[in-house]
C-alpha cells in the first residue's frame, strides 16, 4: 500500500525532517519501498498509479506519521507496579520487586499481566521493546508468544540473578548452570518459533546486574553472548550502592567488570550508566555498546543525572526508556519530557545555596527534537535494527497522531504553528487518544484507520 500525508522523523541528531504531503510505499512483508516528496517531480504519477491500483491510503486532515518508539529498557513483570513503591532507594525498592517478580512462576498471572502490557504499549506508541522478563522460563517464553502474536516487534531476556548474597531464597536461579541452560533455552525457544519467521522477536542475554550474578554466571553468559552473537542487556553504574559495590567486589567500574566477561560488545545495552567515567564513556564508545538513558527512573533511583551530552559528544550509542516500574510511565512521550527536563537541570544545576556559576554542568541541555531523535531513529541505531526512520528498506513501524482527536490534549493554532511547532506540539502534549493508529512492520498493531 502506498500512504498519502505528512510524515515527521528525526533520522539524526539535532534536527527533524518534515515530509509535507509525501507518499510512503509498503509492500507486503512491511518494508518502505520509496518515499516520495510532493517535490519530487514523479509525486503525482506515483500517486496517480496508487489510486488506479487501489492500494492508495490518504491520512485524514489532522493526522501527522511518526516513527513507533524503541523502548530501550523495561522491566515487562514489573507492569502491575506501575506507580508504586517510588519512595525509597534503589537496594531498598528491590526488596519490594523481587516478590512480584517471583510470582511469575505462575504462568496464568505472567500471561494475564504480559497481554495487559504488550496492548498498552502498543496503543502507547511503542514499536519496539527491549524486555527484562523474569528468570521464569516458561513466563518468559508466553512474553515471547505474546508480542508475537500482538505484533510488537520486541528483545526479550530470561533475567539471569544466581548470587545468594544479594538475591533471596525466594527469586533466583536454582543454580549458575540452571540460569545459563534456561539462557540457552530461550534462544533457542525464540529462534525456533514458528511464528517468529520474519524475526520479529530476538533473544537477549540478560544479566540483572553484576551484584545479582556470581562470576560463573557472568562469565557463562558471556560465552554465550560470544557463541550466539544475540544482544546482551543489564544495568549499569545506576546509583551510588550499586556502582560502590562492584568497585568493591571487583575493583573496577561496572563497564569494566562487563567488558572482562565479554557482556560489553556492540550488542549490548546498558541501562542507565549515570555514574561511568570518562574512561568508561570512552571504554563503551570503542566496543559500539549502547546505553539506554532512563531520566524518569533516574529522578528517583540514581544520584545522578546521565551526562547524555557528554556521552553523545564521545559517539556512544543513546536510546531512551521508560525502566517501567523504576519509571512511572509507560510512555515514551514521557521519557522525551523528562530527558530535555533532566538535562536542562544538569546544566542549570539544581541546589539554589550554591553560587549559579557554580551549580550545573554548561553544555548539557537537549531540546525536544533530540529527544524524538534517541527515542526513535536512535534507538534503532542502538539495537542495529532498521526502524525509526522513513527510508527504502525501514520497517514501516510507526504511529499516525491525531491533532484533532476530540479527547486528545494537543491543541493547533495554524496561524501560529509552523511544522517544526506541530512536532514539538506532538511529543509534548500528546495523550494516548491523540494515538490514533499504530503499525509494526506495516501491520496494523493499535487503532482504527
Ligand atoms: N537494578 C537491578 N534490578 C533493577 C530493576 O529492576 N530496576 C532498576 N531500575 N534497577 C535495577
Ligand atoms: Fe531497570
């Protein structure tokens, strides 16, 4: 099909391009096969031979196209606690996780909550997740089946966690070589699937964090990491206790300890990093790692704001997520808000008793066309998958917004509002009801046309 309207996508960092009145073609499998500006001089024969073959689709007035959102880190069994339990430290709120997370040995509870999260997501928006599930196997194949079958394009991890001293009886793995086989188990679960053909879900090797995991596991899963070449995801450096605490056991950083088991390669994603060092920063940059920055999350869990800009200056990788339910948001219109905010308090400092020359950090703010970028095309990036932009040989996953949606929340003044505006408009105004339709590789996931 060939869609007629205005497009929005930020295919790299610090602008937006604006696709007015364009022709996107999709053909079956999913994939944009041209995209044609109303400049171009074949505009309207392509559009004409569109109409003739009836695979025309022209957006409503209103409706602008955007890339689906790559949510770079979520927690999906934490969902039923969204909202709660934000009021204390990281090593403490833990302590309020793990027995949710131990309920996932219930196979009815995990596949009540995932259908829940995977449909709230999508009419959220989000394309793509990168899913730390539980260390249950059979859980965390139905979260597997379940993006599938909704059509969420998604990584999804067995979380690995076997070390007794920081994990409870309660919720870890039986042993190390029970976590590693149920590792295996999974990849080859989800590269064996029958419904997963076009390889729309992919396994990811998913250490907790280093204090979860023994250095048998650590080391077992980077072998494994190394064998298959799958993605890895953990998190890393995030808050004070845990930063401290490598240092500790190992005497190095976490990106360190990482790198010395074979968990930092190109295919990995970190989450959070608020507190590397330059030689980290420069460490990640050279082994093509990507971080996913979480400023919801980190408002209440890091001490700490992620020094985005500094790391974007050294060429390391940035997406965005939401660390649901580290994060109280399941949107990713949420995490763009708070990182421009986060990053302009990094910059402005935040202790008034301090003199303003000396508060923040210069040169640390982003706008909100940065924001879009990590949170779509450079989330993509991270992962090396091809969405996020609309381009020949992208996945068409994307979003259709409707700025007159009656129960929206964006509110155009035309007289006023120049594209650029209407974007800005977009990520920062917009509700769920403003997200009229969503597709993944083509395929309508949310919304009615
Ligand atoms: N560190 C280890 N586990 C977690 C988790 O579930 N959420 C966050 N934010 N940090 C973690
Ligand atoms: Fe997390």
């Amino acid at each position: 099909k060939t869609l007629a309207g205005t497009f929005f996508h930020a295919p790299v960092l610090g602008g937006i391009e604006v696709l007015e009145d364009a022709l996107v073609e999709i053909d079956t499998a999913g994939r944009i096969t041209t995209v044609t500006r109303s400049s171009d001089p074949h505009h309207d024969d392509a559009r004409n031979a569109a109409s003739r073959a009836g695979t025309l689709v022209t957006l409503p007035a209103g409706s602008y196209v955007i890339p689906g959102f790559v949510d770079l880190h979520i927690h999906a069994p934490q969902y039923p606690q969204l909202g709660k339990a934000l009021h204390v430290p990281l090593e403490i709120w833990l302590r309020h996780t793990f027995p949710l997370e131990a309920r996932y040995a219930d196979a009815a509870f995990a596949q009540k909550v995932y259908k829940t999260l995977v449909a709230d997501l999508l009419a959220s928006g989000t394309t793509t997740a990168l899913y730390f599930a539980t260390i249950h196997q059979e859980a965390t194949r139905l979260l597997v089946d379940t993006c599938l079958e909704q059509g969420q394009r998604a990584l999804v991890g067995k979380v690995a966690m076997d070390n007794p001293q920081e994990c409870p009886d309660f919720y870890r793995d039986a042993s190390t070589e029970a976590g590693l086989q149920g590792t295996r188990a999974l990849l080859d679960y989800v590269r064996a699937h029958p419904a997963n053909e076009g390889g729309l879900v992919h396994p990811v090797v998913t250490p907790r964090f280093v204090p979860s995991c023994t250095d048998a596991m650590l080391e077992g899963l980077g072998v494994i990491a190394k064998e298959t070449g799958c993605h890895v995801q953990t998190h890393c450096s995030e808050s004070d206790w845990e930063h401290g605490y490598v240092l500790a056991r190992h005497g190095v950083t976490d990106a360190e300890c990482l790198d010395r088991f074979g968990l930092l390669t190109r295919r990995s994603i970190l989450a959070h990093a608020n507190l590397i060092t330059a030689s980290d920063m420069a460490r990640i940059a050279a082994r093509g790692a990507g971080i996913a920055h979480c400023p919801l999350s980190n408002a209440y869990f890091s001490n700490a704001v992620f020094p985005l800009r500094a790391a974007l200056a050294k060429g390391v990788r940035v997406g965005l997520g939401t660390d649901i339910s580290g994060g109280p948001s399941a949107s990713m219109l949420d995490a763009c808000r708070w990182a421009v905010a986060a990053s302009r308090m990094l910059e402005s400092g935040v202790d008034p008793a301090l003199p303003p020359e000396t508060r923040g950090r210069p040169s640390s703010r982003i706008d909100i066309r940065d924001a879009f970028h990590l949170a779509t095309a450079a989330g993509a990036d991270a992962l090396d998958l091809p969405v996020g932009r609309f381009a020949p040989g992208y996945h068409f996953d994307a979003v259709r917004v409707d700025t007159v949606a009656p129960n929206g929340t964006i509110r155009l003044f035309d007289e006023l509002d120049a594209p650029e505006d209407v974007l800005a408009k977009i990520v920062y105004t917009a509700s769920r009801a403003n997200l009229a339709e969503v597709w993944v590789a083509g395929r309508r996931v949310a919304g009615a046309g």
